[in-house]
C-alpha cells in the first residue's frame, strides 16, 4: 500500500504519480522528542505523517527559553510545505512526539509534482486556507478572550485532532505536558495548572500529570465556557 494514499495533500493523484514520489523520498522514524528541523535552517524537505502512534509539534522558542507551540500536526498531515514553496528558511522547530513514520519528500521532487498536478495545488489551498483561518482564530482568541476561554477551545480543538473515547470521558491523543499547554497559548505553566486545577475540582476533567494525558469528561460544559465567553 503506498505510504502516501492516507494523506491528505495528496488525495486525488494517481497512484502512479504517488509511486514515483514515494521512489524518490526516504522514510525517516525520529526518536520520541528529537528535532525534525529547527528555526532558520534551510527548507530542503516536505515531511509527510505516513504512520505512527504520536504527532509533530510546531513552534519556536525565545532566547529567554520561553516556548510556543504553533500547531500539532497528525497521521495524514504534512508540514515543512511553506519554506520549500516560497523560498525561506525554516518559520518554526518541528519536533517529533510518539512513534512516527515519516516520509521525506526533498523540495526539488515537491516543487515538481506541485508544477504538474493540478489537484495537489488544489488540496493545498485548501490546507493552508484551513491554516490561515487558525491562525487569525488563535489572534482573535489572544486579544479578546480570557485565558481559561482559550484553554478550553485549544483542549477541544485537540480532541477533535485526535482523542479516543474512555469510561472517563474523551482522552487527547499523545502526550500533553502542563507546560505544553502553556506553550499552545504563549502562557505559563503555573497560569495552565491553576486552571486544570479548578477544572478537575469541578469534573470537567481528569489530568493524569505522569503519563500527561488529559481527558474531557464534560465536553458539553467546555463548549458552553467558549459559548458563554
């Protein structure tokens, strides 16, 4: 089965055209928590999410050490595709979370395929339409919106991404330290634990600090915090 056929951005090709991307790419297994690529360096590489229990994390990180994470990308998602469209350097730190497969497209055999298929421009509009439309959302939220609003529309965002249902509730997919969480909204751990605090005071949900699993047990509640806001 061609490693590419459950991707997203490459829905609709051909699988003969998918085989000679797929001969001209590597697979790579990054380690749990090793850089895919850092801030700055050169984009010589789209990446694919082919296979895997885990995701990528996108973000930067300050000179004074403070994080932010941008996104979270998943099995069937590709990242890496800005800096080989226009040119630029790398705009974040990709960093692997989980057991991934990956595949390594190099930006001549991307650019290539994207000059000569038509539908992979298309699936890339609206990928990166999708992107925009996040962004503008996470800048909305930043200027007018409490910090436990955004909280709960970024735990409920990732529930969606990828969760799986449990006796206890809806449980986040992967690994997401309070610090992470912290990072996803450009806040500090100590502002993210007093809120999953009060949160589990109240059984919205269930936070397990070692395994960093976090579990919505009362969606409905959530989404009414966001509603009410």
């Amino acid at each position: 089965m061609s490693l590419l056929a459950g991707v997203a951005a490459f829905k609709g090709f051909d699988p003969t055209d998918l085989a000679r991307v797929e001969a001209r790419s590597r697979v790579i297994e990054p380690r749990d928590g090793a850089p895919i690529f850092a801030q700055g360096d050169v984009a010589d590489a789209v990446y694919a999410i082919c296979a895997g229990e885990g995701h990528v994390r996108i973000g930067a990180m300050s000179r004074s050490s403070k994080g932010l994470m941008i996104e979270v990308f998943n099995l069937g998602e590709i990242f890496g595709e800005i800096g080989v469209i226009d040119g630029s350097a790398r705009t974040a730190d990709a960093v692997a979370a989980g057991r991934l497969r990956l595949l390594r497209i190099d930006s001549h055999t991307f650019l290539e395929a994207l000059n000569h298929h038509a539908v992979l421009g298309a699936n890339l509009c609206r990928l990166l339409a999708d992107r925009l439309r996040r962004t503008f959302d996470l800048l909305q939220d930043a200027t007018f919106e409490s910090l436990e609003v955004r909280l709960a529309r970024q735990v409920l965002y990732l529930s969606r991404r990828g969760s799986r249902r449990t006796a206890q509730g809806l449980q986040l997919s992967g690994r997401f330290r309070q610090s992470d969480l912290a990072d996803l909204l450009g806040a500090t751990t100590r502002s993210i634990i007093t809120i999953l605090n009060a949160w589990r005071a109240s059984g919205l949900v269930v936070y397990d600090p070692v395994r960093a699993q976090l579990t919505l047990c009362r969606e409905q509640e959530l989404q009414a915090l966001i509603s009410d806001a």
